[in-house]
C-alpha cells in the first residue's frame, strides 16, 4: 500500500496523464510512467496499464460514433510476442536498467512525435507497431506511440476512437501476460482503484475543455514535461548503478 503523501503526488500525476490522453488521444503512460517510476517503481507497468485500460474505455464511448476498427487486429496480434518480450526483460533487468530502459522508452516517444513523417498503414506496418508497442507497454506501460505514428494522419475524433479501441484490447493482453509472468499481483489492483478516481477526473475535465483549447500547445507542453522526466530518471537510474 502507498503511504498517503506518494498516493496524493501519484494521483496528480495520474489526473495530468488521464486529461492528456483525453484531449490528444494517447500520453497517459507517456506522462506518468517516468514519473511514477522515480517515486514508486511498483506503479510501473501494472497500474499505469490499468489506468490507460480505465481512460481508454471512458475516450471510447465518447468517440464511439468515430471508430474504424480496419486492421486494428493485426497490431494486436503483434502486441503478444512483443508482450512476451517486455515481460521477460522486467523479470531479468535489475530496477536501475528497467529505470533507464523506461525513460528511452519514453525519449524515444518524444523523439518520433516531434518528426514528420508517415508510413504506409499495411498488414505488415500494423503489426509491427503492435510488437514494438507490446515491447514498450509492458516494460513501461507505453504501448500507444507505435500506433499513434502510424495512425497520426487520421481525424482527430477517429484517431482517438482507433488509440481507445487498440489500448483496450492491448491492455488485457498485457495484463494477461503480465499475470502469468507472476508481474501481476493483488496489491496492483487495490492501487488502481485508489487512482481510478484521478483517472475520471482527468477525463472529465477533459470533457469540457475539448474544442476550447489549443491541441498543439497540449502536446508540446506534455513533450516537454516528458523530456523533462526522462531525464531525472535517467539520473536517478546512472546514480543507481553507480
């Protein structure tokens, strides 16, 4: 159980990543995983993958009337094998190299949204970013990138609607994974119930602040914020090793 001052910081952190995801699309991982990591490790990648399932269904049935589901099936067939791999490296890698593999996961994240350019959107593309975001989802919780590159040329509304359906179905394989890799425990869920109330909230608010504010500026301060996070992880994880 979390004591009552790293329950509070995590909810906070849980509320901005929930808020960014429904405004943008994806970034609730990409928010909260580095940051979650530094104060309580055991947050990533169970909760943080419950609490992307929980904001996932929310953005879902409120874009309902916008998913495609086309080919969607074959990035979630990729997610199994590379699950299978992000579940085999958490139980071999010590905490510090997990630490600095979470924060080049998420530097990698950075890194692919700030470049322009597109892929083609095939059987073959979607599959492997299903196993690139299996990789990344179960070592740090931050399955959406993959797809969300190759989906970013999708209208907003759709590419929501398309991230929702992907994460939902993504994150049972996930957890089914991770359940039987014995990642998976009691206290995982109990934590997420305490913090599925910040999830709603972020969501909410988000409700009422879609249209009214400026996309672009939303992801450039979550870049940010990301950048930022990554790298006192990647300090703390070198002072670890050390």
């Amino acid at each position: 159980m979390l004591d009552p001052s790293t329950l509070i910081l995590a909810s906070l952190i849980i509320f901005c990543g929930a808020l960014t995801q429904s405004l943008i699309g994806f970034g609730l991982a990409v928010v909260a995983s580095p940051l979650l990591y530094i104060i309580e490790p055991s947050l990533v990648p169970a909760p943080v993958i419950l609490m992307g399932f929980s904001i996932a269904a929310l953005t879902l049935f409120r874009e309902r009337g916008q998913l495609e589901f086309n080919g969607l099936q074959y990035a979630l067939l990729g997610r199994i094998p590379g699950g299978i791999l992000g579940a085999m490296l958490i139980l071999t890698a010590p905490q510090a190299i997990l630490g600095l593999a979470i924060a080049f996961i998420v530097a990698l994240a950075v890194g692919f949204s700030l470049l322009k350019f597109s892929l083609p959107v095939n059987r073959f593309t979607l599959f492997m970013a299903g196993v690139l975001s299996g990789i990344f989802g179960n070592i740090a919780a931050i399955g959406g990138p993959p797809l969300a590159i190759l989906l970013a040329g999708k209208d907003a509304a759709q590419f929501r609607a398309a991230l929702s359906a992907f994460f939902i179905f993504s994150s049972m394989i996930a957890l089914a994974i991770l359940a039987f890799a014995g990642l998976l425990k009691l206290e995982h869920l109990w934590v997420s119930l305490m913090l599925l109330p910040s999830v709603i909230l972020g969501y909410v608010v988000a409700g009422r602040l879609v249209g009214k504010v400026d996309k672009q500026k939303t992801r450039a301060f979550t870049l940010v914020l990301c950048s930022v996070s990554a790298v006192i992880l990647t300090i703390k994880s070198v002072i670890e090793l050390s």
